[in-house]
C-alpha cells in the first residue's frame, strides 16, 4: 500500500529543499559574476588606496559587495565572495604585498572581523529571504483555499440544491392523499426520486474524492487487473446508456498493474463526461502498445480546443456551460488526480472526425 501525495504537495517539498526559492537562475549568475569578475576589479581600484589608514575602508567596500551579492544570489556565492574578499585584500592590500603573510597584528584582526561580518550578514539575508518565501507561500495557499472553498459553496449551492428539489417536489406530490396517480405515474416519479439520489451521490462522491487527492490522502493498493473486468464494472457504475457502449476491449490484453477502484472510478468519470456531450458516438477501446496498455474513451461531440486541455484537469472548470451540459466540474480533475496516484498517464487527444478523446496509459503486470 503507497500513500502518494499530489503533486502540488510534492512540489512544496522540493521548493522548500532548495537553497533559495526566491532566487532565479539569473540572479544567481548575476551573483556569481559579480564574485569572479566584481570582486577582484573593486581590488585593482583599491590599489592606489591601499595603506594602513584606507584598509579599513576598503574592507567597508568588500562588505557592501558580499551584502549586495547575499541578495542578488543567496548565501552560497556570498560566503564564498567574503572569502574571497579576504584573500585578494591580504594578498593586494595588506603589507607585506602579494604575500598571504600577515605581519600586524591589527590587519588580522580587521580581516577575521570582516569575514565575521560578511558572512553574518550573509546568513541574514538568506534567512529574511527564505521567512519572507515562505510567507508567500503561505498566503498563496490561504488563497488557493480560499478559491476552493467558493467553489465548493458554489457547486453545493446548484449541483446539491437542484436534485434536492427534484425529489422533494417528487415526494411531496406522491404524498399528495387527494389524488390516485395512475401505475405509470407512480413509476415515473420514483423515477424521478431515483435520478435526483443517483445525482447527490455522484456529487458527494466527487467532493469526497477531490477532499482526499488535494489533502494527500490517496491510498493506492497496486495489484494485477484484468481490463475487460474493470471497464465493465465502471459502465455499470455509470448505468443508463452507459451500459450499452460500443467496447472494443479484447480479452487476450496484458494484465496492468494498478488500484482496481481508483482505475474504475477513472474510467466512469471518463465516460460520464464523454456522455455529457455525445450519447450516440461515446465508445471505449483499448489496445497494448509496447510495455503499457492505452484504455481510450472517446466521443464525437463538440470537442476542447488543445489550447484548454491544460483547463479541462482543474477543479470545478466548466469548459461548456450551455443548457443541459450541467457538472460540478470535477470529474477529470479526480481522474487525473488518480491517475497521478497509480503512475498512470491521462492524456487528451483530438478524435478523428471531431470530438475528443482521453487515453490511460498503464504499465503492464
């Protein structure tokens, strides 16, 4: 049993074990630069300056530098600028010249403090930098909570509210005492009630799945799975039309390696929403291609641009709101998201002859 985490969380992590998360690849070689070629040309300025009375000074200077270099490019290229302002000034400023020989007293001191300095200065701005990251960070996901939290209290508000009322209408006309509703008005409006339940438990149970991909608490129990048998037991899942789908999905296919539920619930989210848009084209084929197998469920409807596919695996986005076309939005991301857990690829293609069409790819047993 794995528990996998999604990968929002597994990039906090690596963004945390970086040396700087707030530095960029060009502020560092900023940085650097400014240690290989900045602080040696600040010495060779120096050099007419250089006396006993000015060291100090000059000293002052090579702070400055490593400060500004702590902030450009973080704690590595500072401390070893402070280092390295150390050696040139011994060498090209303090007597005896060009000579790592140190014969007063008072310049080893001035020099040992400065490297104190430097690089305590160094660790400040790295540390302030990395407090105020992380502060970032965390507003970006108190807002990101935020977001989320509207966008449940807004799919709670319709995608709940609206079977909700279908079968409390349904009920309260079957309770009616007055009237002798006819058998096929009594079957209709169970009916009725039967559809609006189906609805509210598809919809707690999106929520639910959502809840446990984004809190990192999706269990994966691996094990050998027979194609055939999971495809059949997702459009049963789904039922309604679901369960008369053209299946192209041999018998004779490679066992794959992946969670039997998590892999069912993928492909009935799949084909509801393939049946969202195109009842009569919606079929589900699968084929081995070297090491993995590819189930692809694909419709004929009016497809997704490729330039909002990235869109299609966010939480609570609707890409079609026109009447009829009603979700909460969630049923790919939860398909990605499990897929994510199993190792599994969910990918989108164009269908040939319009529509769209999304693959799984599994790894073999």
């Amino acid at each position: 049993m794995t528990d996998v985490r999604p990968s929002a969380l597994r990039q906090v992590d690596a963004h945390r074990q970086t040396e700087s998360p707030v530095l960029s690849a060009r502020r560092k070689a900023v940085a650097w630069a400014i240690v290989v070629v900045g602080l040696p040309t600040l010495t060779m300025a120096g050099l007419p300056y250089r006396s006993d009375d000015s060291l100090a000074v000059v000293m002052l200077a090579y702070v400055l530098a490593v400060v500004g270099v702590a902030v450009i490019g973080g704690i590595a290229p500072a401390v070893t600028g402070a280092f390295a302002s150390f050696a040139l000034a011994n060498f090209f400023l303090t007597e005896p010249y060009y000579t790592f020989e140190i014969v007063s007293r008072k310049h080893v001191v001035e020099l040992l403090l400065f490297v104190v300095v430097s690089v305590l200065v160094s660790v400040s701005v790295e540390v302030g930098a990395r407090n105020r990251a992380a502060q970032a960070a965390r507003a970006r996901a108190l807002l990101e909570t935020d977001r989320t939290r509207s966008a449940i209290l807004a799919a709670v508000s319709h995608d709940l509210r609206t079977p909700l009322s279908s079968i409390k209408v349904a009920v309260s006309t079957l309770r009616q005492p007055d009237i002798d509703w006819s058998p096929e008005e009594h079957a209709e409006l169970l009916a009725t009630i039967e559809v609006g339940a189906d609805r509210l438990d598809g919809v707690v149970t999106n929520l639910l799945a959502l809840t446990r991909i984004q809190a990192g608490a999706v269990l994966v129990r691996e094990q050998p799975v027979v194609a055939d048998e999971v495809v059949a037991r997702a459009l049963i899942s789904v039922g309604g039309y679901a369960t008369h789908l053209p299946v192209d999905v041999p018998e004779d296919l490679p066992t794959l390696m992946a969670d039997p539920d998590l892999l069912e619930r993928v492909i009935a989210n799949l084909v509801a929403n393939a049946l969202r848009f195109d009842l009569v084209g919606t079929s589900i084929r699968a084929r081995a291609v070297d090491s993995r197998v590819e189930i692809a469920v694909r419709d004929h409807g009016p497809g997704v641009p490729p330039e909002r596919w990235a869109e299609m695996f966010t939480a609570f986005r609707r890409l079609d709101e026109r009447e009829g076309h009603t979700g909460t939005g969630l049923g790919l991301a939860i398909a990605r998201g499990f897929c994510d857990a199993m190792g599994a690829t969910l990918s989108a293609t164009k269908t040939p002859g319009g529509g769209l069409t999304m693959t799984i790819g599994l790894e073999t047993a």
